[in-house]
C-alpha cells in the first residue's frame, strides 16, 4: 500500500519502522508521473517483505521546495535527483542512490537490490 504522507508522518515513520522505503518525487517531474503508475505493484512486492513504503513530494516547481525541512529531509535522504527511492533500516539511510528507477523491470531489481541488503544485515 502507497502512504501518501506528510514529511512529519514519513520523518516518525522512519525513526519508528524497522525497514522502509521511501520516495522522493516533485510535482514537476514526468519521470516521478510516468513511476507512479508501477508503484502499486513496487508497494505490493514491498509489502510481502515487510517493508513499508512512503512516498513524498518535496519540490511543487522546478528547484523550489515546498519548505526548508523538505530540502533538508531530500539531503539527509541523498540529495536531488526524482524521483529518488530509498532504503531505511533502523532510522538509518542504508541505500539512496536510486534515481529516476521509473520502468516495473526497474523497480523489479531495486526490489531485489533492496531485499538483499536485508538479508546481508
């Protein structure tokens, strides 16, 4: 299931989950619109591994954050580049390096990348 949330929700949210995958998207991008329509599925196969998924929007125009926590946040969580989707375990950034994973195959092998590294913990 995709959670729409606030940046307060997905900030407790991350400190509280044991492992969860955020993403990072901004209004303006059509790589973040054309994502969207294979998150369900991502969401699902995330799901099944226990991982919770979180999607936030952080930039309404080009270069323009909707505040300066959301830029902050979008740092902390590898800078910019949308959409960009992370892997949080134990409040703790593990892997955010992955932007503009758009297609299902794309998202298909984050998912495995994603589940290794829990494994490997």
């Amino acid at each position: 299931m995709i959670k729409n949330s606030s940046l307060e929700q997905v900030q407790k949210s991350i400190l509280t989950a044991t492992a969860c995958v955020v993403n990072l998207t901004a209004k303006w991008c059509s790589d973040c619109t054309e994502q969207a329509y294979h998150l369900p599925d991502f969401s699902h196969s995330l799901a099944t591994k226990s991982l919770s998924f979180y999607t936030l929007a952080v930039q309404k125009d080009k270069n323009v954050y909707l505040s300066t926590e959301h830029q902050a946040f979008t740092e902390l969580l590898g800078g910019h580049g949308f959409p960009r989707t992370v892997l949080v375990i134990e409040g703790k950034v593990i892997d955010a390096d992955n932007v503009e994973v758009i297609s299902a195959e794309q998202l298909n092998e984050l998912l495995d990348k994603f589940t290794k590294q829990l494994i490997d913990l």
